[in-house]
C-alpha cells in the first residue's frame, strides 16, 4: 500500500498497521503529494468498481531499472 508521510514517527506507526493486516507499504513521497497519491488510488478504485482488473490501471513494473537510472544521472 502507498502512504505519504513526512514524520519518521508517523510513518513508522503506519507501516506497522499495515504489516498487521498483512499488507507491505511503500513510502510514497512526503505529505506534498499525499493529494496526488489519493486522486491515483481514486483512479484504480473507479477502475475496479466498473469491473476491470487494477492492473487495467498501473500495469506491473520493475522499480529496479528505475533506480539504476536514478544511480546513473546521480
């Protein structure tokens, strides 16, 4: 699950909830852009109540080469 924080203490809370329900979380960004990250999940949720699969939404992706590319221009 995507969560935007920008507390250390918070987001240390937070990942841990979402450990308890099972999930993974991964810190998307600090709470700037929580606004963006909403209208995102806001997105999918449409997708899927008109009957498609989320990854109709955001296919699946490798973070790796992403951040090689990071690692390169850096």
């Amino acid at each position: 699950m995507a969560i935007c924080g920008s507390g250390r203490g918070a987001l240390t809370i937070g990942r841990s909830l979402i450990g308890d329900l099972g999930g993974r979380a991964a810190v998307a960004g600090g709470l700037d852009s929580a606004r963006q990250r909403g209208e995102a999940a806001g997105c999918v949720m449409r997708v899927v109540a008109s009957g498609h699969a989320p990854r109709c939404a955001v296919p699946d992706a490798d973070p790796a080469p992403v951040g090689a590319r990071r690692s390169a221009t850096n």
